[in-house]
C-alpha cells in the first residue's frame, strides 16, 4: 500500500516547477521591456541613447543567462522527480517488478 508521500513529492515538485516558470516569465516580460527601449534608443541614434544601450543590453544578456539556468534547474528537477517516481513504482505490493522501457541512444 502506498503512502502519502508520493502525492506530497508530487505538490512539492509542481510548486518549484510554478515558482521556477513564474520567475522566468517575470524576467522574460523585463526583457521585452529592455528591448523595446534598446530600439528606441536605437532608432533615435541620439548619443546618449545609444550609449546608455551598451548598460541595457548588459542587463538583457544578464537576464537571458538567469533564465538559461532556471531552465537548466527545472530540466534537473524534472529529472530528479521522474527518477523517484519511477523509482517507487519499480516494485508493486503484489510482488511483481515494473520493467521499465529504455531508450536507444
């Protein structure tokens, strides 16, 4: 019979996965922001614009890395949770295994 634990994992889990993806929509929705105001400065080829361009596409590059590694946690996590999930499921209380498929590399 299994326990609690399994579903408990489970909330755990989709919890990160809504936090991880709301901070990467949240970022993403400040780089469209950043680069709307990289082609207006862009387009306005005033000096001051277009240097203050060089800072802004600093902080877009910035925030494409944090995304980048957000996904890379979330494609960890997902792993980590697949694993323990399946790791569970892998003997039945009726004592017969689960095979599992593999994948050909």
């Amino acid at each position: 019979m299994e326990g609690n634990g399994g579903a408990q994992l489970d909330g755990k889990v989709l919890q990160t996965f809504q936090r991880s993806f709301v901070q990467v929509q949240s970022i993403l929705d400040q780089n469209r922001l950043l680069i709307n105001e990289i082609n207006q400065n862009h387009e306005s080829k005033i000096p001051d614009n277009l240097s203050r361009n060089v800072g802004l596409i600093r902080e877009l590059n910035n925030n494409m890395k944090k995304v980048a590694n957000l996904y890379t946690d979330l494609s960890s996590n997902f792993s980590k949770s697949i694993d323990v999930n399946s790791s569970e499921g892998d003997s039945r209380s009726d004592g017969k295994g689960v095979q599992k498929r593999t994948r050909p590399d």
